[in-house]
C-alpha cells in the first residue's frame, strides 16, 4: 500500500470508527487500524521469517547447564541468605514462605525459591516506530537469551534491565536506548508508557516499563546490526498468530497495551 492510499483509508476508518460512537484518540485508531492493513505486496512475510531463522543459525551462543555454586560472580550473602550478584545489580534469588494460600492448589502453603529484581523494576522494553515511506515500521532485534525457547527470539528494540543500561555488567553499551532514556533529545515523541507487571509466580514484585517512541520519518535512524529488522504491525500480530514461539513475551505485552 502506498503512503497516499495508506492515508485516505486511515482517514476512512477513523471517521467511520467515530461515527459509531468511537471516541478513542488518533494513535489509538491509527494502532487498531495497522493490525488490519499488511502492505505486503513483495512478499514481505516470507522474508522476515527467512530473516529470522537466518539469524537463529549464524547465533554462536552455547548454553550449558552448570551447578548453581560454579556460576561466576554469584554467591550467597551470608547475611540475607539470598544468592547474589557480585555487583549488587541485576536480581537475587531468594526463598519465599506463602501460608494461607486457600485458594490455591497447595491450601496449607508452600516454601519456594523466586527473583528478585534489584530495585524490583525490571528495565525498559521498548519499541521503537518510524514511517517508512508513510508507513508505520517498528525496529525490533532477533535476541539471543539463555532461556529463549529456540535460543532467538524477535523481540522489541531495547530489552534491558537498568543494570544493563548501567552497564554493571561493564559490557557493550545498549543500542538505541538513549531513545527512550532521553527521548526529548533525541526528537523522539512517546506514543506508550506504561508499567507492566512480570509473572508472579517466578518474579517477586517485578514491573517493566513499556514503551512506544516514535522518530520522525526524516530523522535517518542507522540499523546497527543485520540483528535488527523493520516490520509492521500486521506483519507482527502474524507472526504471533502463525508461528509458534518466535516472538517475545516482550512484545506480545506491549501490544496487548495498544
């Protein structure tokens, strides 16, 4: 679809929408109506799934199960009784006692190990958009993770922990996140922020903040990696809808949001 006809059927939609009673803001409308256009007259589709499983193979990163007392740089405080990080950063993993649990499976409770982010906000999950010749595109990374199902997962643009944007871990900076730290600087204007809650079930009181930051379409925005993608939102609610597991929770929670 081109940019002149994306817009007189956006304009079509929002005043049908509206004139039904809608009362949603333009963003609003502008996001309902992206996940039902697929501009995908090239066959786009088939080449970010041949992208992705590209990036899964020319992935390097091992992963091997090792005992808990053998990983480096993590110990226990003797005086919490919790396991730690060296730096004081990134999450501990301590023991929770949960009593009067009736209307759980377990009725008389039950002790178990959760994490703990430091802190207990996580980091930013954070998306970032730009029209692309008119058309709204979202940058998202094929990321490794050590608990990835599949290793990759296509994921938002910034997936970092405050620890990481801190670089406690004393590694690479994380691209793109001054766009969200900064984003006044950077010409950026927010569309979504909000705190989402994480599984409670595994993480203690943990929140990410996620967002949406778009870029003006004549800002030039270099993809610093083959990792990293443009896609549409049609296409990424395809890839949920027909793929099994390649798509970050990341992404599926910030999208519930819009």
């Amino acid at each position: 679809m081109k940019n002149n006809s994306y817009q007189t059927c956006l304009r079509t939609f929002a005043e049908c929408y509206k004139t039904l009673g809608g009362e949603e803001s333009n963003i609003s409308l502008e996001f309902k109506f992206e996940r039902m256009i697929s501009h995908d007259e090239n066959h786009e589709f088939e080449s970010i799934l041949s992208w992705y499983k590209e990036q899964c193979s020319k992935c390097k990163m091992k992963i091997d199960l090792i005992p808990l007392k053998e990983c480096r740089e993590w110990d226990f405080d003797e005086t919490t009784g919790s396991y730690v990080h060296s730096s004081g950063e990134f999450f501990r993993v301590d023991g929770l006692r949960v009593s009067n649990s009736d209307t759980r499976e377990v009725t008389g409770g039950w002790d178990q190990p959760v994490l703990t982010q430091v802190g207990y906000d996580g980091g930013i999950l954070g998306l970032l958009r730009q029209r692309i010749n008119g058309i709204p595109h979202y940058l998202v990374e094929a990321k490794a993770e050590p608990g990835n199902y599949n290793l990759v997962q296509i994921s938002t643009t910034v997936q970092a922990t405050f620890s990481n944007l801190k670089r406690a871990h004393k590694g690479n900076k994380t691209p793109y996140a001054e766009y969200f730290l900064d984003t006044d600087k950077m010409g950026a204007n927010i569309l979504f922020d909000e705190w989402m809650s994480e599984d409670g079930g595994r993480l203690y009181n943990k929140r990410n903040r996620s967002m949406i930051v778009e870029l003006p379409e004549s800002v030039h925005l270099s993809v610093v990696s083959e990792r990293y993608r443009w896609v549409t939102l049609y296409q990424l609610i395809k890839l949920i809808a027909t793929q099994d597991a390649i798509v970050a929770p990341h992404i599926r929670g910030i999208l519930a949001g819009i």
